[in-house]
C-alpha cells in the first residue's frame, strides 16, 4: 500500500513539476540550470573599467566571471555588443505602492527598489512580507522603518506637539520590532506630517535603536528649500549624536536664493567624512519635483497669504507650478498656478488658501510639479563620488522619474564620471550602502541580479505629458537567476524577495575596494563643465512650465513623494 502511496506521489510530483516548468518556459528555465552570458561588455559595479568577460550563474548565484566555454546542456545567451552589469538598486523608491506595475522598474533595469521612505513604511514591517508573498513580484524590494507612519501609530491625531519620554519608548520599541523583522534601518520626512512636529532629541533616541542593529538612518529633511542648509546640518548632528550612518534622501536646494551652493554644501559633507560622520546621499536627475502642495512651504501658517507669497517667490513663480491631481477641483489638472488662478478669479496664494481649506481630512489638496532646481546644482551633487541614484517614482506616477530615471543617470556618464562609475553609483555604493553584502556586483558568489543594455538604444522617454512611457534599451533583466525580462518582452515570472539587513562592509572596507579601480572622480564637475554635461543631455528649460519638450520635460531632483501624492 505505501508503494502505491509512493508512486502516486512521484506522479504528482513530475506533474507538478510539469506544469512549473510549463508556465515559465523562456522565462525562468534559466533558473534550472546554469546560464552562460557570452560575449559582452562587463561593468562589474566596482567603478572598473569594463572588461571582455563571460558570466555564468547557476542556483541564483553568480559562479563564474572570465572567459569562459559554454558548457554542455547550458543555457547560452548571446551578448555581444551589449552591456551586462549588476542590476540597478533604486535607493528611494515607492514601487512598492504600485505592486501591479513593476514592468516600468524592469525597463530601467532595476531589480531592487529601497521602500518605506520618507518616513512612512508598512507596519509592523513584518507585514511587508506578508503582502510580498501573497503577491509575488519581479523585483526584489528592502524597506525601512517609517517615523511618520510610527509616529502616528503611537501620538494618533494629537501629533502637533513634542512627544513625551514614554511615547518615544513605545516607539522605539516599535523600530526595534522592525529592525529585528529585517529593516535597513530609520527613514524619515520631516517635512510631512507627524513627522515635521518631531524634536531633535526624539529622532536621535529612534536612530540609536536602529544603530543598535546595525541600521542607517536617511531623511527627506525638514526643509529642503530656503532651510535645506541647516536641514543638513541637521542630519548631521543625529549621525553625530546616534553615531549612524545617515543618508540625505533626493538630495536638492529647491529654492532659487539657494542656488550655485551646492559646493557648499558637499564642502560640509566631506568636512563630517573626515570627522566621522558617514554621511551619503541620493539623486535623480530631473529640475522639478513632485509632491503634495502644502511641501511648498515647511511653515505649517497655511491660511496666510504671506507664506505661499514667498513659497511661490522662492520657486519662480506660480508658473513654475503644474497641478497634476486635484481631488475637490479636477478641472485645474494640468495647469500651472498661474492659469489655475485666474480660472479659479483667485490670486495665486489665496487659490491655494482655498485648495488646503477644502481638503479632505489627511488627504493632499493637490499633487503638483515645481520646477525649483539649478542643471549646476543637480550636477554637483550627482558627481560628489557618495551620491548613488534613485528614481523617488513609483510605477503608473505622474512624474517621469518612475519610468525614466536611471537610463537618464546612465546618460549623465562623461569624462569625470565614465560608464563604470556611474554603475558603481547605481549597484555596489547602494548595496553596500544598505547592508546587501551580496548584490550590486558581477562576482563569483553574488547573487544573479544581472541586467544586459544595449547601448545604442538605451534612453529614457518618460515626460510629464506622457509620465509612464517606458524607457528602452535594457534587452535582459536577470533577478536572483530567474529572467523577468527576455529579448526586451516581459516573461511572467515572479522571482523578487524581500532582502533584509545584511551587516556591511565597513566604510572603510568600502573606500578600499572603491579605490582599486582609479576611475572614480575625486571631487565633483567645476560648474561651467557640469552646466555644459547637463545642457548636452537636454536638461535645461527654456520656459518655467512643465511641457512635453524634451529639453523641458526631463527635470528634477525629488521633493519628497507623499503618501497622498504617490499617484
């Protein structure tokens, strides 16, 4: 009888088996044997020159790099004239709020995306998880532990004051909860609510939770117009003080009196290196930001006409602004404030007056573009050698920069920044970065995250008229040995993870192997030389609206992406 069990089980099983490799044929029988990618170019994600190399991966592992013979009953891809590199890491993104429309991260060649930004996250983490394997998906995703959505949980609607010693314990134990779930550590948005009304002393006792566990902490900080300078100097003194590493998420100075000081800034920075403060940050490479309206100003007088005067003054204008949604008064989608107001017969600051005031309560009043940023800035900061890329998108958005960031940051690559280290700042500084010790590299024992460019077709063609157009070029997207993109056609299969905390390589350890390939620049583009990158790669603006010309439409440098705006 347990031989006719046994038999039976077997049957099932080949059935079973069957059907799996069925369903993913051309896709994921890559994963079923080892795979040899033959003939191209290799960006390792060291910063190196690129090398005439073959790699094979097997498992979900990266098992050899050289040049190497196929061997018998493998798979062979063909990749000659074409570029294989580590996948991209998005070091601040919101795909996990579109699960459904990932594909625009695969056409980036992305294969992890960084959530639970800008302070808000899943809670309790471990439910993140939960989500994932109930809906498999085609990247891998890593997520931190959110203060604004902790904050809330714990201070709930009376969140206008400074939190009291036993609500900064529950909360912390509340961080620790997620660090121990696997987080990368603190995120914050301390220009957004709860989070805005936190003191110093609060978030410095949460980073050190975090710390504990080996953790960093990053932060869309309190201000990132006329006070990004002490917003700065700000997270500085927590790295100091909760002795962690800290991270300025989508680095910008959108205020035009804070224009041409980005020098100034990255000046500060390297000044904290030097005394110990491991401080990084992350870019993407557009002039206009997106978020809710009321991140015009980090003044919370939102009925005074004077604070949306000089919010509007510090930004060029109200013709800098685009509403892009607007829940109470959807016929002013897709106007600049300037036009919104005179439909509205309103002044441009007591429009706004009007769209806060007839909000719904917690949700956004309108979700605009601004145009706030310097091609000279956004140069600089993406030149400093500790910026790594980012997208701040999320699939299906109203801002470009979810379909079209990093072939856009692939482009930014010239004579002080060359191909190689540009990957560098899109896969091994993030990994390293966030503690995944075995991503963001094209090595033996790495795991088989690969994307294959072609390099003649690689660009982006996402617009704010046309903001989910997807970017071509990537031909092959390769996550944890499973192909999830195959001759630039999407496969169906589902291999992303939920990567956790890894302990990371020491800063120290990092700037080492960093400094073996000699190509890395050590210090950022004189302005002329970065104005004249910028402008080649059609950055620049002639006009302060938002259109569908390209040589106005890629621009940006990410004000922070609100719950309320990620649509």
């Amino acid at each position: 009888m347990s031989t006719v069990r046994d038999r039976n089980s077997l049957f099932w099983l080949g059935v079973a088996r069957a059907l799996l490799i069925g369903t993913l044929v051309g896709a994921s029988v890559l994963a079923l044997g080892s795979t040899l990618l033959q003939g191209g170019t290799v960006f390792d994600g060291s910063g190196r020159p690129p090398r005439a190399v073959d790699v094979r991966f097997h498992a979900g592992k990266i098992i050899e790099v050289g040049r190497l013979k196929p061997r018998k009953g493998e798979a062979v891809i063909d990749v000659s004239g074409l570029w294989v590199a580590p996948g991209f890491i998005d070091a601040h993104s919101h795909a996990d709020r579109a699960l459904d429309k990932l594909e625009s991260q695969l056409r980036q060649g992305v294969t992890t995306a960084i959530v639970g930004q800008d302070g808000f996250s899943d809670l309790p983490l471990s439910s993140l998880s939960e989500k994932l394997r109930n809906q498999p998906t085609e990247i891998n995703f890593a997520s931190f532990s959110g203060h604004n959505t902790i904050r809330a949980k714990v201070l709930g609607d009376r969140f206008q004051r400074r939190a009291t010693a036993l609500e900064v314990r529950a909360m912390a134990r509340l961080v620790d909860a997620d660090m121990a779930a696997g987080a990368l550590g603190l995120s914050t948005g301390l220009e957004y609510d709860p989070g805005h009304y936190a003191s110093l002393d609060e978030i410095v006792a949460l980073a050190r939770v975090a710390a504990r566990r080996g953790g960093i902490y990053v932060s869309h900080v309190r201000d990132e117009g006329p006070g990004a300078i002490e917003s700065f100097q700000e997270l500085l003194e927590i790295g100091k003080r909760a002795r962690i590493p800290v991270q300025v998420s989508h680095i910008k100075l959108a205020a035009s009196g804070l224009w041409g000081r980005a020098g100034r800034a990255l000046a500060m920075f390297d000044r904290a290196r030097r005394d110990g403060v491991d401080v990084t940050a992350d870019v993407y490479p557009y002039l206009f930001w997106q978020s809710t309206i009321t991140a015009l100003t980090a003044s919370r007088a939102f009925d005074d006409p004077a604070t949306w005067r000089a919010a509007l003054d510090q930004v060029g204008g109200p013709e800098s602004v685009t509403i892009t949604a607007c829940p109470k008064f959807p016929d002013l989608a897709g106007k600049n404030l300037a036009e919104a107001a005179v439909k509205q017969e309103l002044s441009p600051e007591d429009l706004i007056i009007k769209l806060v005031q007839t909000a719904d309560p917690g949700a956004s009043p309108a979700t605009i573009l601004c145009k706030a940023m310097s091609e000279d800035d956004l140069a600089a900061f993406w030149t400093w050698p500790w910026t790594m890329g980012c997208s701040d998108g999320i699939g299906g958005g109203s801002h470009p920069r979810g379909a079209g960031a990093f072939p856009r940051l692939m482009g930014l690559a010239n004579d002080r920044i060359p191909t190689g280290e540009a990957v560098r700042k899109l896969t091994s500084l993030p990994a390293w970065r966030f503690g995944l010790n075995d991503r963001g590299r094209i090595r033996p024992g790495s795991a088989a995250d690969i994307i294959v460019i072609d390099p003649k077709r690689l660009r982006d063609l996402a617009t704010p008229d046309d903001p989910t157009r997807l970017a071509e070029g990537v031909v092959h997207v390769i996550v944890n040995g499973w192909a999830a993109l195959r001759d630039g056609q999407m496969t169906g299969a589902k291999p992303g993870r939920l990567l956790r905390l890894q302990r990371g390589l020491r800063r120290t350890e990092y700037q080492a192997n960093r400094s073996l390939s000699g190509s890395i620049a050590s210090a950022p583009l004189s302005q002329p030389r970065a104005r004249a990158i910028f402008r080649a790669k059609a950055l620049s603006s002639t006009s302060n609206s938002t259109t569908s010309n390209p040589a106005s439409s890629h621009c940006c440098c990410g004000k922070g992406f609100s719950p309320s705006a990620a649509g």
